[in-house]
C-alpha cells in the first residue's frame, strides 16, 4: 500500500496539479492510520458524526493531510 499511495500522490502532484491531498479514517483502522502516518500525512481532527455510512448511520472519522507542494 506504501508504494500505491506514493505512485498516487506523484500523478496528483504531476498530472493534477494538487498542493493536498486528504483522507479520512474510522478511528478503529489502526492499519490504515499506521500507513498515513509512516508517509508523512498529519493528523488534523476528530470528525464526529461527520458521514452516513450505509448500514452504520452516522460514523466519527479522522482526517489526516499531506501537503504536497512546499
């Protein structure tokens, strides 16, 4: 996943033009957040209730960002 998600911010720093890119995580995806940490993403918040999420209803999220272009 660490090589994916480098190729992907390449293409949207390149082709795209992007300065930052962001994600968000349940809070429970441990996996997910070890992974955006380790390349450099920064925990920005706690998101409450802030997306339905099909079978769940309302779900807490993270956000994490990455400015691209310094």
């Amino acid at each position: 996943m660490t090589i994916a998600l480098v190729e992907l911010e390449e293409v949207e720093k390149t082709e795209f033009s992007l300065n930052r890119l962001q994600a968000t995580v349940l809070p429970s995806n441990i996996t997910s957040k070890k992974l955006l940490l380790k390349n450099q993403y920064e925990y920005e918040g706690f998101l409450k209730q802030y997306e339905i999420w099909e079978g769940r209803g309302f779900v807490d999220l993270e956000i994490y960002g990455k400015i691209l272009v310094e």
